[in-house]
C-alpha cells in the first residue's frame, strides 16, 4: 500500500474494545491522554491542526502482526479531531461523517477522490482479513509509562 501522511486504522472486529483505556483507570487515562498532547504541543501530530471544540485527541498507534495475531501497542499520538475521525473511518461512517472524512483524508495526503476511495478500499481489505482471527492483545508499552 502507498504510504500516506495520514493513515486509517480499522482495528479488527475480533479485537473491538481491546484498547488501553478499557485496561487503566479514568485518573490513569488523564494522565496518559494530557502528557501527549503538551508533547504534541496541543497540534496535530498529522496535520498540525487544531480541533474547535477541544484542540486533540488522544490516538493510541497499533502494530499488528499479521502472522501471529498480535497487536501491539507502540505508543500514542496526538490528532486533530478531524484526522481521529479518518484513522476510525469506519465509526465516522456509521456517525454519517464520510463525506467530511473523504475530504480531510484528500486535503492532508494531497490525493483526489478516486485515490481517496482506493485508500479505503485497501484498508477495508486488510480489516476483512485482520477480522477473521482472534488478536492476542499486547500492551506492555504501558508498563514504561509513568502512570
């Protein structure tokens, strides 16, 4: 797949509601969430923007190893909410957000419509094939974390 500035995640069905902040405290969430967006300077870690609402979220980054059914938490990024929006496309969908999502997603990887939607094609495919297996969940990166 080509590579992007901005990215869409779609965790795997078998591994819904696997995430850090099902795993730690409200207090330890804060924490975790508001160091993040000082280290982003309270801008997008994509895009540079800022939401209107509330400048960020907090976005955890997933690796998943397609052989052994691991994903594995690397870590958290502060994003727009515009760009958080685009990397869980397909809750944006269901939210009835596509078109905003469509259009953020062309703005910040400089790409047409059609590319766009091949994007998300390709990333659909990868979801329909990452669904098929149970997902061993690894958060140890928590355990460096000062929480």
């Amino acid at each position: 797949m080509k590579n992007y500035k901005l990215t869409i995640e779609l965790v795997p069905q078998t591994a819904f509601y696997k995430n850090v902040r099902s795993e730690v405290t409200r207090t330890q969430w804060d924490i975790i969430r508001k160091k993040v967006y000082k280290e982003y300077d309270y801008k997008c870690g994509i895009c540079s923007g800022k939401g209107k609402q509330h400048p960020v979220e907090c976005h955890e980054i997933w690796e998943y190893d397609d052989n052994k059914h691991i994903q594995t938490l690397k870590g958290f990024i502060a994003l727009c909410p515009s760009c958080h929006q685009v990397k869980h496309i397909g809750l944006s969908q269901i939210r009835g957000l596509k078109k905003e999502c469509l259009k953020h997603l062309m703005f910040v990887n400089k790409i047409t419509k059609k590319e766009a939607n091949m994007q998300i094609l390709e990333t659909a495919r990868i979801w329909e094939e990452r669904s098929q297996y149970d997902w061993k969940c690894d958060m140890s990166f928590l355990s460096g974390e000062d929480i």
